[in-house]
C-alpha cells in the first residue's frame, strides 16, 4: 500500500486528526479499507497523525511542556504499546504502514520542570537532602541574578477582576489585595506575605478568575503612581551560561508557573526572596499561557499596592462575556497504563540532586515507572 484514508480508522480521536490533514477526497477505492470518499493520506501525512495524537496526544498536564509518555521510531516493533480498545488495531495500522514502533518514552526529567536549582531546592525536605542555609540563599540568588528587570511606569494599565454573583462598589478598597482576615493563601502569596494580582491584558485577568457566564465580573483598570521596580520571571532570563537544560532557569521559572500545588512552597519562598531585595513586585507567566497563543503575563505586587498609593485607580467597568472557545485535539486514553505518581517522579529527582543515582539510572528507573501496567481497562 502507498497510501491510507481517513475512513480506515475505528477511533473518533483518530478519524477526527487524520480528517485536519489528510489531502482531497479519493474517488477511488481505498487500497486498505476498500471504501471511497475518505481524505487522502500518505506516508508523510501518516507520520503527522501518528505524532499528532499518539505523541503530543500523551503529554500529561502536569508536565507543563514537552514531556510526551509516548514516541515512535523504526527501531521499535508494533505491540509494545497497548490500549485494549478499537485503538489497537488503528496503532497497527499505522505502525505497519509506517514500518514504525510505539513504546514508552522516558523523557529527561528537565522536560517536567526537574533542573538542577528546583532539585536543589525541592529535594526531599522529609529526610533532609533539600539544601539548606546560606546555600539555599545562594541557589536563589544566582535565579534572581538571570532575571531581568521591568518597570512599570506612571501612565501604564494593570488590570484586575473580582466575580461574584453581584457587582462590588466602584471605590479603590474593592480590587486591592485582601485585608487582613479576609486574604487566602494561593500561589506566590501567603496571609502574612500578601499578594496583588493583576495583569497586563482583560484577557489573562479573566483566565485567571476562572470566571463563568453565572458571574458578575468588574474590571478595574489601575496605573502606577510612581515608577515600580519588577523583576521579571516570564521573559530575557540570561541563561547563556547554562550549559543544558538542567541548568536553565527559564525551565524553572515555567516549572513554577505550571505546576500544581505541591510547588506553591517553593513559589512562596521565591516571592518573599523578591521582596527582601526591595523590588515592588513581580512578573509570572499564567498557568494558561500553555494553552494560549500568546505568552500570558500576570504582574504580582506585593503588599497592599492601592492602599500604599503605589497605584491609582482609573476606572472600573463591567465584563459580559460575548463569547467563549476551545481549541483542542485528540491523544490516547489508555486504561492498561498505571499513572505515574508525581512523588516518584520527585523522589528521582532528589535522588539526582543528591548524587545517589546516575542519570542513566534514571532513565532506567523512569522507563520502569511508565512501564507499570494493569491488567486490563480498570
């Protein structure tokens, strides 16, 4: 066979991928299902597929980047991965089509947000290895050093958003930080270390309220009152001096930003490092600038920003929600694969801070872990 159509596949996810790049529809019957009017597909097209939902269709949300369970080459044999569902015979189709295998990749642990400085300072603080003391301040130091500084001067918007089921009063208290009693602790922010949140776009401030068309959302645009000194975390972080990734702390800073709760200890202690160096505030990446076409930029300020007079409010608005989007694709649900705990994955990493363990042992020791199966669907 030279070629296969999107009509020889059992799977939706599958059928729908193959439909966004497969060619014309062939008027003849297809050389492997013997049907006619599905959409042209080649092997280049094919290989597409292939990586478009097998590959990218497993990176798991918790990776924040690149971090496929799955890659295929031709030194790999079909069968190594299974689904027990239609998917198998639409993964054999394409692997013999292809003369290709599907296996389980163990991609290096910086692709989760694993450097050398998150290890370091994560470790593992139950047994001590975490670093500690005036080392554990040097680690910070050399982060902050690589970061750049913005400022944000008189003149410039921030905007910020409450939602609720009623409107609260256009007065400047209303979209400062929490006052005491009232504040909750979340990413960079705790109740004796308060945050401001903001942002530089309508857009961000609304992903981040997770608003619904339920709520009442206010707008309230601010400016600085005077010049405010940030450091930035989301872009020009010099790591011309890194020489891998485990040593970039741009892959930290995107590590912290995506990941769950389990890091916000870690988020928090980088905040109050920023504010001991007097700096106003901070710039973040937004936990949905990887689902966004644009890189979403939220600006923290510490303190009470409005009640201090660092900004002054100009105006609050209401926001009705016009119109909401998803764009999505399609990957693999695979019930015979255990899920990877994330505390595996950081007790490998404590273990490669520690120097208890090469980096092929890791590898090995990964491989292992995506290797855990059950029996059949759960």
């Amino acid at each position: 066979m030279d070629q296969l159509c999107t009509l020889c596949f059992r799977n939706f996810g599958v059928r729908r991928e193959a439909e966004l790049v497969a060619g014309g529809p062939v008027s003849s019957p297809c050389p492997n299902c013997k049907m006619i009017g599905g959409g042209f597909l080649d092997r280049g097209v094919c290989e597409q597929l292939l990586r478009r939902f097998f590959v990218e269709g497993s990176i798991p949300p918790e990776a924040g980047g690149h971090a496929p369970v799955y890659e295929f080459n031709p030194h790999h044999l079909h069968g190594e991965v299974l689904f027990a569902t239609e998917l198998d015979s639409d993964l054999e189709l394409l692997s013999r089509f292809l003369s290709v295998g599907l296996f389980h990749y163990g991609p290096p642990l910086w692709r989760f947000g694993h450097t050398d400085h998150y290890s370091a300072l994560k470790g593992n603080m139950e047994d001590g290895t975490a670093t500690q003391g005036e080392a554990r301040k040097a680690i910070w130091e050399e982060v902050i050093a690589r970061c750049s500084i913005k400022t944000l001067e008189p003149g410039m918007s921030i905007f910020r958003v409450r939602r609720g089921q009623q409107l609260p009063p256009a007065i400047p208290a209303e979209f400062d930080t929490p006052p005491p009693g009232l504040a909750s602790e979340g990413r960079y922010d705790t109740a004796e270390r308060p945050v401001f949140y903001g942002a530089e776009d309508v857009e961000t401030c609304l992903h981040e309220s997770r608003v619904t068309l339920s709520d009442y959302i206010a707008l309230a645009t601010f400016t600085p009152t005077r010049p405010l000194r940030l450091l930035d975390l989301a872009d020009n972080i010099d790591d011309s001096s890194a020489r891998t990734p485990f040593e970039q702390v741009d892959v930290f800073m995107t590590r912290l930003a995506y990941a769950g709760k389990q890091d916000y200890d870690l988020c928090r202690e980088l905040a109050a490092e920023i504010e001991e160096r007097g700096f106003d505030g901070f710039l973040f990446i937004s936990y949905f600038a990887q689902a966004h076409r644009q890189k979403l930029r939220n600006i923290a300020l510490h303190g009470r920003p409005v009640q201090s007079g660092k900004l002054q409010l100009l105006s609050v608005n209401r926001i009705r929600l016009a119109e909401t989007n998803y764009k999505y694709s399609f990957g693999p649900h695979n019930d015979t694969s255990l899920p990877i705990e994330p505390t595996a994955i950081e007790e490998l990493s404590a273990r490669m801070a520690a120097g208890t363990i090469s980096s092929q042992e890791v590898s090995a020791e990964f491989e292992r872990l995506l290797n855990r199966r059950s029996e059949g669907p759960r």
